[in-house]
C-alpha cells in the first residue's frame, strides 16, 4: 500500500498537468526482481550501485526492517544527498535510514507499532508520533494512507496547493493538512475511540507510558475531575484509566517483542515494570502467554 501510495499520486499529478512534472525508477538492492509480502513481484529499473543519482528517494521496507542490512544502496544514496537530493521513507523504512545516520539532526516517524523499538534503538533521534513528517530534506511516513497525505503535501510544495487538491480529488481522498490533525487522527484509527475527552487522556497517557503517570494528572492536565474522566472510559473503552494505562505498558512490551533485539527482562524495564516477575504476570494474563514464549510466536528465532 505505502509504495503505490508513493508512486500514484506523481502519476496523477503528471496526467493532470498535461504534463511530466515526475519522473520516477525503481532501485533495488542488488540484482534481480523484488517479491512483495503480498507476492506481487517488481523488477527494478536499476540495482543502486548503477542507479543514478535522484532528487529524492523513498526507503520502504517490510516488516522487518529493523533488522534489515542492506549497504548496497548507501554510496548511492549518500551521492544523491551530496548532489543536493532528499531522502525519505515509508512504514518501517525509518529504521535503515536511522541506523546509517541520515536521520541525525532531523524529525521523523514511522509506523505506531515500531515506534517503541525505534525509541530504544536511536534514543538521540526526534521522533514525532504523526502519520508523517517532512523536515527540510528529510521525509518519513507511517506507512499506508499516510504515504499518500505525504506526497500530496511533497507535490504542494512543489507545484502548488491546487494541483495537490486535484491529486487528492483523483483519488477522491480527503487531504489531512493540520498537523495536529493527523495526529488525532491517527490516535482515533489506532484505537477506535469516539470520545475527545478520552481520546486527549490516551494521548497524554501514551506519551508518559512507560512512567508513572498518575491519572490525577492527565485529569488536571485536561481541566477536568477524576471522577468524570473515569465516567467517560469506564463509558467509552469499558475499564478505568488505570487500567488502559496498564495495558498501553504491555503493548509496548508486545511491541519491542516483535521490533527489537532487547531482553525480555529490558523490555520489562523499558515498559515501565521494575519488578520482573510483575511483568511477566501482567503480560500472561493479559495475552494469554509469557513474554518469551510470545516472542517465539512472532520470531521463531
């Protein structure tokens, strides 16, 4: 979805114009074609050691992009950059570009799910929780619909708000513009929540989950009582804000499962647990499993 979203609204906005405002290539890798997770195959254009040098690049990766080592396409990429060019990502992708340090210095995103290993992997990098962020020459989305709010903002920039508006027309796509916007936006597909007052408390519960926040604070935070506030989850998503602030943590901890190399006793740590045993009782109950024997679930490794 993230690599059509990348590549159709450059085509729309040529057919609209009348015009080739874009051209575009496929760069692999290495040699041969690119089997998709949903087993559509793509031959690319250029291998990167021979592709030539772009005014902008898109990184997507798959799902395991954490632990994608591709250095093929670096030298390429850094001549493009040094060429003037810019260099983005889609899903997942942030993760390559964090580990070869092209996302130094810049804000960034990627999707929900891997937000918690990316924090623990690049500590030092600016990461905005938001379906995409575009910093100078620095592009990220969180995969998607997002990849496609991105690139309508990209072709704005580049050729006006109008062309942008028929572009999001042609795909009759409602432009998200504000930021912050996307963000509640993002926040109300996640969890499906209706309520603005419960949905402000998870926002400020997820960017403090992995301390202890105390719900006396969000409700302070948000002008309201404690007791309203636990009327309104209790009404909304059926338990306390306590609760839903306990199950955030083991999300967290089910994410870095599945996203980083971490211990099962760090990602306890990491998702606000001091006690390991606490941790591993809270996650079992839960989910069903043990942190480690989830961890076999989704990486037999």
């Amino acid at each position: 979805m993230a690599f059509s979203a990348v590549i159709e609204p450059l085509r729309a906005a040529n057919t609209l114009a009348g015009k080739a405002l874009y051209e575009w290539a496929v760069v692999g890798g290495g040699e041969g074609s690119i089997r998709a997770s949903n087993g559509i195959v793509i031959a690319p254009d250029f291998a990167a050691p021979k592709a030539p040098p772009a005014d902008y690049i898109v990184v997507c990766s798959g799902g395991d992009a954490d632990r994608l080592q591709a250095a093929e396409p670096l030298s390429w990429i850094r001549k493009s950059l040094r060429r003037g060019g810019n260099i983005g990502s889609v899903a997942d992708g942030a993760f390559y570009l964090g580990r070869a340090g092209l996302l130094d210095g810049f804000s960034c995103t990627l999707h929900w799910q891997s937000q918690p290993a990316f924090v623990e992997a690049f500590p030092g990098l600016k990461l905005e929780r938001a379906i995409y962020v575009i910093d100078r020459t620095r592009f990220t989305s969180a995969g998607g619909i997002g990849a496609l709010d991105m690139m309508l903002d990209l072709i704005a920039l580049h050729h006006g708000d109008h062309l942008a508006r028929g572009v999001a027309e042609w795909f009759v796509h409602d432009r998200i513009r504000a930021s912050t916007d996307r963000e509640r936006l993002q926040l109300r597909l996640r969890t499906g929540i209706r309520d603005d007052l419960v949905l402000d408390a998870v926002a400020h519960l997820e960017a403090d989950r992995e301390g202890p926040i105390s719900i006396a604070v969000v409700a302070r935070r948000l002008g309201v009582a404690i007791e309203r506030l636990e009327r309104a989850f209790k009404a909304e998503v059926g338990v306390l804000p306590a609760e839903y602030h306990k199950r955030l943590k083991l999300q967290r901890a089910r994410d870095l499962l599945e996203h980083s190399a971490m211990s099962v006793r760090e990602i306890g740590l990491a998702s606000g647990y001091t006690s390991f045993s606490a941790f591993v009782r809270a996650f079992r109950t839960v989910y069903g499993k043990t942190p480690r024997q989830m961890r076999r679930v989704v990486d037999p490794r």
